[in-house]
C-alpha cells in the first residue's frame, strides 16, 4: 500500500514509530496529486516546496527527540478561502490573486501546529457561495464518481482532495452546507462542528465578515474515516484568541453510550429521493442493532429555519457582500446570486432585527428537542447528488435546489454541529446521512458515525471515473 492510502491516523503512528519518514509521506501525497489532480482539479495552488521544507523540519525534530503533535508529517490540503501565510486567498475570484496572507488563520495555525503538512490548496466557487465548484479564477472541480455530478461546494476541491487520497485530511468550511454537502457527494466523512468550537478568523480581511457569517459559518475537516475527523477536529478546535466567538467546551463530554434518536425522513412538499430514503434507512437500522432507540420524530420547525437562514443571509450578502461580489464575481456565480435572492423577503432594520430575533426562539426550541432526542438522523440533502450547474437554471430551479438543502440551511442558521455520513454507492454515485445533536455535542455524532462506519470499514480512496 502506498502512503497516500493510508489514514492520517495510521501514517501518524509510522511516523513516530521512524517506520516512514514525513519527506517520505509529502513525496508520496505530491505524487499522488500530480497523478490526479490534472483530471479533477481539486488543489489549485500547489505547495511542494514549502511542504518539503517543512517535512525535512518535522524529520529533524523527531530525530532530536522533540515533542510533536498528533498530525506529525501527515499531508493535508486547505481551501482557498482562509489565509495561509505566503499565500493568495482567492476565494475563487481572480480579482483576489493578490491578496496574499501575510499571517497564518487559526485553523491552519492550529493543524500545523499539530504537526500537519499543507501540501496544497483547495478550490471553491467564487466567494464560496454555491454548491457547485467552479469559477473563472481556478476552473472546474470535478466529481471524481462522476464528472457530470457536482463535486459539492464550497469545499468541493476539499472533499475531492481527500476522496482520492491527495492528504488524508482537508479542511473546509460550513455556513449552509459547504463541508457537508462535498462530503456526501463525494462519499467521505465531513465535520461541521458547533459554532464558536473551531476558531476563525482571516488577518487579510478588510472587514469583519456579515453577522449571519459570524453566527454560522464555521470550520472543519473532511477525511475518509472516523478516527481521522476526531484527530482533524481535535487539532482544529484548540483556541486562538483572535477569535472572541471561540468556547472552551469539551471534546468529550460524559456520555452514556447508546441515546434516543429522532429519524426524520419527511418533510412537507419535499420529495425524498429514493436513494436518500434507503440510506436513511440503513442507518437507522445499524443504530437500532447496536442499541440506539430510533423513533420517526419531525425536528421543530424545520421549514422555518431553511427559510430563517435564506432571509437572513441574503440580508447581509445585500448590504456586505453584493456590491464585491457583482463587481469582481464571475457570471455563474451572479446568476446563481440573483437566482437565490428572488426568494428571500427584502427586510428594513426592523424586520431583519426580528428576523435575528427569531433564530433564538427556533434555538430555543431545537435545544428543548434535543434533550428528549439527543442525536438526529436526518438527510444531508432530501435529493441525490445535483447534476453539475443546476443553479444555473433560473430562480425555479433554484427553489427546488434551496428545498433540497434545507437539513443543511436550517441547522447551520442555530449553529449546530452536523456530520456527513456517507453510506456507499447508489447508480454509481455516493449515498450518506447526516447526523445532528446539540450544540458541542459532536462527540454523539462522531459516536454514532462509528456504528455506522463498523460495517462498511474507513472510506477506500477513489481512481478517477
């Protein structure tokens, strides 16, 4: 077996026990992107150089005896959208080429600082706001299950990096599905932890970010196992104080084993496709076998969170991001933009206000649900992996594609943690669920993710279709 199929967790342990070396493990991780990456274009800033010099570093430091981290010498990639020091974040718009990081995020601050190695970086839509990855800055991510299927966004390149084995572990992030949906169109696992767990923070912006972004987007990792979220999150989720949101919450809180789980496979005037109702059920039974008590039980209010988080981030993409983002955008993602704004309500101060206000009573009242079910078995999405650009279809297509979303929209607006669970092939394309649970309760997710992984085994890397 090479070294880029192995898990981060597995290639950890080789290299502490000095049976690889890390310049062995980055060399394997680049020839592995170099072999595929021209197909798929998941990584589209190469860091070779850098990733070698700092192997050499991490091999010198193991044979003088330092202390290193979990992630010693473990290949990962990041997304262009958070800064890494040396390096454009584009966020997948040419106009930002040159807004070059002069100071490490804390996210890549925190995985380096566990011993990872970037050996690249990952693509993603212009300004990160599609489900599809694609821009005119770095070009089209492709699915590597199959090209006419969108890889996800807007950690597309992320979730393609890691299903074909370029790093063990990426990084993504999640403000209305952006790790979860690539991860379930991609078959690989995807973290969105709570928020104020993981934390954020770009040296390179002008500004702070739009409210509703502080209050929902968050950071996390994409990997092809279990065991490689937990080191990954685990890595992630270590405090920087530049971000004032960051909770110093436990990983691993006591917990009691096997819990109540609410299965929710319906939702009113929104087909489930047949494939997603299978891996529903799936799930649902391995839980059951291994002692969870799975009851059919509708979450409160769904509808209106989706919905609560299309008003609300409209709102502030309007007043904070629309003028950038119609100046320097590509076309597709101004027509999926001008698609999605169709249908969200045009708010004054006072309604957005109350809009803001409103998310506390739907919190409230998910908070209550999840002390009678504490972990949900849900759809990542109610539809089978969109064909690529359906957001480019006019403002009814994009309905249909905002409905299908709406386990990801509404859970990311009350800042819950969410984990993309994928459940083998269907028709040749990925299948999964998502499980949810209380704010900074992943460790019940992650939990019950490892029943679900037990039968199947970690995730195999994918040759390109």
């Amino acid at each position: 077996m090479q070294l880029w199929q192995l898990e981060a967790a597995e290639l950890a342990q080789r290299i502490k026990a000095r049976e690889v070396s890390c310049v062995d493990a980055v060399r394997s991780s680049l020839a592995r992107l170099d072999a595929v990456n021209p197909q798929l274009n998941a990584v589209v800033d190469r860091c070779a150089d850098e990733a070698l010099g700092a192997a050499a570093r991490a091999d010198a430091a193991l044979a003088s005896g330092e202390a290193i981290g979990p992630l010693h010498g473990v290949p990962v990639t990041i997304k262009v959208n958070v800064d890494q020091r040396g390096h454009a974040t584009t966020n997948g718009v040419e106009a930002y080429r040159s807004v070059v990081a002069t100071e490490d995020s804390p996210v890549v601050a925190n995985l380096q600082r566990a011993g990872a190695i970037v050996v690249g970086r990952t693509n993603t839509p212009a300004f990160s706001m599609r489900w599809f990855t694609d821009n005119a800055a770095h070009g089209r991510t492709l699915n590597p299950h199959n090209a006419d299927v969108t890889p996800g966004g807007s950690s597309g390149g992320a979730a393609v990096a890691v299903a074909v084995g370029i790093g063990a572990i990426a990084h993504g992030n999640d403000q209305g599905g952006s790790i979860r949906y690539p991860a379930y169109a991609c078959g690989v696992y995807g973290l969105r932890p709570s928020f104020g767990r993981v934390p954020a923070f770009n040296p390179s912006g002008g500004s702070e970010r739009p409210m509703v972004v502080q209050l929902s987007s968050v950071q996390g990792p994409l990997a092809r196992s279990v065991r490689d979220l937990r080191l990954a999150f685990a890595a992630m989720a270590q405090r920087d104080v530049r971000d004032p949101w960051w909770a110093p919450a436990p990983l691993e809180p006591a917990s009691t084993g096997p819990v109540r789980v609410a299965l929710c496979t319906e939702w009113p005037g929104q087909a489930c496709d047949p494939e997603v109702a299978d891996a529903l059920q799936r799930a649902a039974r391995r839980l059951e076998s291994a002692g969870y008590r799975v009851e059919p039980v509708q979450p409160p209010r769904l509808r209106e969170a989706a919905d609560l988080w299309l008003s609300l981030t409209m709102a502030d993409s309007r007043l904070l991001v629309e003028e950038a983002l119609m100046r320097d955008g590509d076309d597709t993602i101004r027509q999926a933009y001008r698609a999605m704004d169709a249908h969200a309500p045009q708010f004054d101060t006072a309604g957005y206000m109350r809009a803001l206000a409103a998310r506390t009573g739907l919190m409230r009242e998910w908070a209550l649900f999840f002390q009678r079910h504490p972990l949900l078995l849900m759809p990542v999405s109610w539809r089978h992996p969109f064909s690529v650009d359906a957001d480019q279809r006019g403002s009814d297509a994009m309905r249909e594609i905002l409905d299908a979303q709406s386990p990801l929209l509404s859970t990311a607006i009350l800042g819950l943690p969410g984990l993309s669970v994928p459940m083998g092939l269907r028709q040749g394309l990925p299948t999964g669920v998502q499980l949810v649970s209380d704010r900074f309760r992943e460790d019940l997710c992650l939990a019950a993710a490892e029943v679900l992984e037990a039968e199947a085994g970690p995730v195999a890397v994918v040759e390109p279709a």
